[in-house]
C-alpha cells in the first residue's frame, strides 16, 4: 500500500488539513492517508486542549465516509511524547511492505534537520511537501540537502487555505460560527460537548 501519513494536533481539524490530505492522495498517487493526532506533542504545548481522545474523536468525525483516509490511535497508545520517526518505525515494523510518505507543511519540512533522527526518518518514508511557491521550495530543499536521503523529499501543490486550528478555537470561544472552516461533524461534535467554549 502507498500509505500516507499526516501528522499534528488536530486541535481541532479543519478544512486546511482535509485539503492538503486530499492533494497528497491525488497528486503523489497515495492508496489512502492516515491522519496521526499527536498524543503529547514534543514541541509545543496544546493549548485549550479537550484531550488526545477529543482530537482522535473529532478527526474520526472530520474523515467519515471518505474512503480514502483513516485516523491512526498509534501516537494516543504509545506512552511519552510523539516523535515522528517512533511513528514511522511503528509503522514500518507493521508492515515493513507499505510505501509510507510523510505529509508536512513547508515551514514543518524546512526545520527536518533540527527533527530527532532526520535521516532515520527519510529512510524509512518520502516526505511530501505542501509548497507551491518555487522560491521557497529550493529553500527547504537547500535546508534538507546536507542530510542523507534528501533525494526522498517531493513536493506538491496545495491551494492556499488561510485557516487554522487557532483560528477555529477563537471563534468558538467567542461565540462566533465556524462552519464551513470545519467539517460539519466536527462543527457539532464541538458545540454538543462544549469544547473551546469560553
């Protein structure tokens, strides 16, 4: 299987994150992508957090009846905080005859080098990312370059979407709709359980 893996917080999904899973899918030729809430980020902290099990519920909600992707427990499972390549490890380990690729952001992919294992990582997935400006895709590629594997880095379009998970937390918390900025069910899923209220 040509699996794809995008990871983060998902705190709470938005149509930014369905879209660039849908362009991954269609552009890099992927049989289904896997959406990966961090259980304890290992970078920053989650702020208004409902919860690891409120973000896999609402990603549950954001992808349902869409065949063509998949929400993974395997980050919420695992004790300690979530680094990447303990995650692609797992996978691999899985099942060692999945092409995996990792989908990230171009500001994500342009600090791989800081990442724990980078090379470890691009041996054991491409890494896909969401850049469509060329000035800045010969940056992350110039940031990559010195590491092993850099060859496995591929890059793909996505439409500029100006909506983010912050965005989303603030509107509910002032009371404010965030329809169409999310999945309807992930819209009601917030309301009925009162997450990000003030």
């Amino acid at each position: 299987m040509r699996l794809g893996v995008l990871g983060g917080t998902f705190n709470p999904p938005h149509v930014g994150h369905l879209i660039c899973a849908q362009e991954a899918h269609d552009q890099l030729d992927l049989d289904r992508v896997v959406l990966m809430p961090a259980g304890i980020p290992p970078h920053k902290t989650v702020e208004a957090d409902p919860g690891a099990q409120a973000r896999y519920a609402l990603c549950q909600a954001a992808v349902e009846g869409d065949e063509r992707f998949d929400v993974s427990r395997l980050e919420l499972d695992r004790a300690g905080r979530s680094f990447t390549v303990d995650t692609l490890k797992s996978l691999h380990d899985q099942s060692p005859q999945d092409d995996i690729t990792f989908i990230a952001g171009g500001d994500m992919a342009r600090s791989l080098p800081s990442w724990r294992e980078p090379e470890t990582l691009l041996s054991l997935a491409t890494l896909a990312v969401a850049e469509r400006a060329a000035d800045k895709r010969d940056a992350i590629s110039a940031a990559i370059a010195p590491l092993a594997g850099s060859e496995r880095v591929r890059f793909f379009d996505m439409p500029r979407i100006d909506v983010s998970s912050s965005l989303v937390r603030e509107r509910v918390a002032t009371g404010r709709p965030i329809r169409y900025l999310v999945p309807d069910a992930v819209a009601e899923a917030i309301a009925q359980n009162g997450w990000y209220a003030a």
